[in-house]
C-alpha cells in the first residue's frame, strides 16, 4: 500500500496520542473499511508493517527501564500483544519494537476459513469487541513463515505462540493431541514459550477439552516436547463464583501436568439478545475489552490463592495506569492487550506505562519487580459481573 505524508503524520500521532488515535486514525480507518471492523484489523496490520521504519525510530519511547520484570529467566518490558491481534505472525518484527513479548495465533495446523462474515462487531461506547470468527487461521505452514523471518531478523523480544489441536469430534480427543504435537514440533525452535488455547467460546468442537485429563494430558505433552526452559501456560476463559472449583480444577491439572501457568482471561460467552449490533447471525459472541475488567480480576486472585507458584499473564480490559496496577496487585507477572489498543492506538501503552512509573514512585518503589517482590496475597472480594 501506498502511504503519503498525512497517513505518516498520521501514524506517528496516533502511535503518540491516543485520543488523536480514537477520534480521527480509528475513524478514517473505518471511512476506508467501509464500516467493517474486521477490514479494519486488517488494514492495520498492512499499515504496521508499512510503518515499520517509524516504529523503529520511535521505539526508544517505548523503553521503560524501571518497568523490566523477570519472566521465566527472562528481563522484559511486562506489556505484549494478546493472542488474536496477530493471529498469522504478519506483524512480529513491527510489533517488537515496541512491545516486551509477544503472544501471535492462535495457530492451528491447517488454513481455517472460520464463521462466515459478519463475524465482528466493536461497541465504541462500552469498549468492548463482540466476535465469532470460530479461529480462522492461515494455518501452519504459512505461520512458520511469517516467525522464521522474525528469528532471523531479531531475536531480542520473546514470542509465546497460542496454538491449539482442534477434535473433529468430542470422542476424537486423540486428534487433538496429534495436532498439538505437531504444532509444537515445528514451532518449538522459534517459539520461546507456548500457550494452549481451548477456550474459545466461538469454535464448539474445543468444548471436549475443557476436562481436567486433557489439560494434564496436554501440559505433560508440551512439557515433553519443549522442557523445562520454556514458558507452558494455559488461556483460561472467564468464571463466575459458582464456577470457581471447576475452573481451578482445570488449572490445577494444567499445572500437574507441567504447566508454568496461565494467562487471564479469554473472551466472554454472551448470548445473542445481549449483542448490540443491529445485525448478528450467530446465537452466541465472545466479548472482550471494559467488560472483562472484573473477570480479570477474579482469575487473577482466584489463582494466586489457590496456586500460588503460577505464572500469570493478565489481560482483559487493560486500557489504563489503573487497571494495570490493579492486575499486577491482585498478582499478575506481565501484562498482555488487544481490544484496549484497537480503540485508542498504541499510544495507550506509554500512557499506561508513564501512569505506572507515577503509581512506583507515589508508592515509594524503585522499580515494578522491587513491587511484585514484596507483594502479598489475600482471598479476593472481586466479585465478576452478574450474568
């Protein structure tokens, strides 16, 4: 794509700026997508890699030193990319000039078309995304690309890849683990760590994972394949309090099995007449953003309770200095985001870390991991929304 001086100029505002980012990039964006938010993901990603030239100038900006954390023997900026905003790896190297890691995918092992367009719907006035896309994926082949080209280019930010093995049947688990193993054979040598992905709302057939065997059964074989180096954690999906025994069974197999831990929490099952796009053609959505701040939350302390050696990666709603301290209170390692960042630009980032910076210093600490280190957990009164 060509790009003349205002989409530059308009670039680097918008990577600077979110409200500049919200009130004009977004809206010519959709000008130029027609409405459609899916087009607009993608027009993104082109413009990402277009302007990777600016994100590389730029990328000093984004370097906050008192905010580096130990990740599984690794020092990194606690702030990456969620699973979903690159889904295929198309923008890895852009994107690590300005993120501490990165979580591509979710990869499955051949090209998934997904559901049916219209498939997205972004409420503006709430900040939340609305999606039943159903893991559409270019498969593979086509990732191992896309993560090979970054290897040799840079190999300085990790890269955590959300994968998942698919049943074609709910009695076909064993498929599942075929697949699973042949995602991280071919991804292992590129891959820093993995998260196994089997709760999307949106693709029915991963409903047969959600068993406490087959989280043990999947961690013990990614641990065999990849070792004990590698970061194994598990996406897990929002609970409600009355569910909170049978989701920390999950996560308890997880770790039985060798996981590290996991990342939380994954999109919203929301029923059609809680959907506000005037047109919707499924029965169901996964919904992200604002609306999972409290879910966060939950899963957060619900874990660190309750599994207390578990890595955590935090992500949900993160769209301010605020909410990031409170995930990294509740117990949280680092911190991931997607939907945030789609409404008001990557400009979000140095707001939230500038914010962070402010909170260490109106605490009196040095440095963020000088804070996680002296952390201390109690049961959590957070409470997710009621249905």
């Amino acid at each position: 794509m060509r790009h003349g001086w205002f989409e530059r100029r308009g670039f680097c505002w918008g990577l600077l700026h979110p409200s500049f980012f919200r009130w004009v990039v977004r809206r010519e964006a959709y000008r130029r997508a027609k409405g459609d938010p899916e087009k607009v993901h993608e027009l993104a990603l082109e413009v990402i890699g277009d302007f990777d030239d600016i994100l590389d100038e730029m990328s000093p900006l984004f370097d906050f030193p008192r905010l580096r954390v130990d990740l599984k023997g690794q020092k990194i900026f606690p702030f990456g990319i969620a699973a979903g905003l690159d889904k295929n790896g198309e923008a890895l190297l852009p994107l690590s000039r300005i993120f501490g890691f990165l979580e591509p995918g979710t990869v499955v092992l051949t090209p998934r078309e997904g559901n049916p367009r219209p498939r997205l719907y972004a409420d503006a006035a709430h900040d939340d995304v609305y999606n039943a896309q159903g893991f559409p994926s270019r498969g593979l082949s086509y990732f191992l690309a896309n993560i090979s080209r970054y290897r040799e280019a840079s190999k300085s930010k990790p890269v955590y890849v959300s994968i998942c093995g698919i049943p074609p049947a709910p009695e076909q688990i064993e498929e599942a683990y075929a697949e699973l193993e042949e995602l991280v054979k071919a991804l292992d040598p590129y891959a820093d760590g993995f998260v196994w992905n089997p709760f999307s709302p949106n693709t029915a057939a991963l409903r047969a994972l959600r068993e406490p065997d087959v989280f043990r059964a999947s961690a013990e074989l990614i641990s065999r394949l990849t070792g004990s180096t590698k970061l194994k954690l598990v996406k897990m999906g929002p609970c409600e309090s009355t569910e909170a025994t049978a989701w920390l069974n999950l996560a308890h197999a997880w770790m039985e099995g060798g996981g590290d831990g996991i990342v939380a929490v994954n999109t919203y099952l929301t029923l059609r007449d809680k959907i506000p796009a005037p047109q919707w053609g499924y029965p169901t959505a996964g919904r992200s953003g604002r609306f999972l701040q409290r879910y966060r939350q939950h899963a957060i302390a619900l874990t660190r309770k309750h599994i207390p050696s578990a890595i955590i990666l935090a992500t949900g709603g993160i769209d301010s200095a605020d909410q990031a301290w409170a995930a990294f209170e509740a117990g949280a390692d680092a911190l991931e985001g997607y939907t945030p960042y789609t409404f008001n630009g990557f400009g979000l980032l140095l707001k939230i870390a500038r914010g962070l910076e402010k909170r260490l210093d109106q605490e009196g600490f040095q440095t963020l991991e000088e804070f996680l280190k002296q952390r201390e957990f109690k049961s959590s009164k957070i409470e997710p929304h009621k249905k």
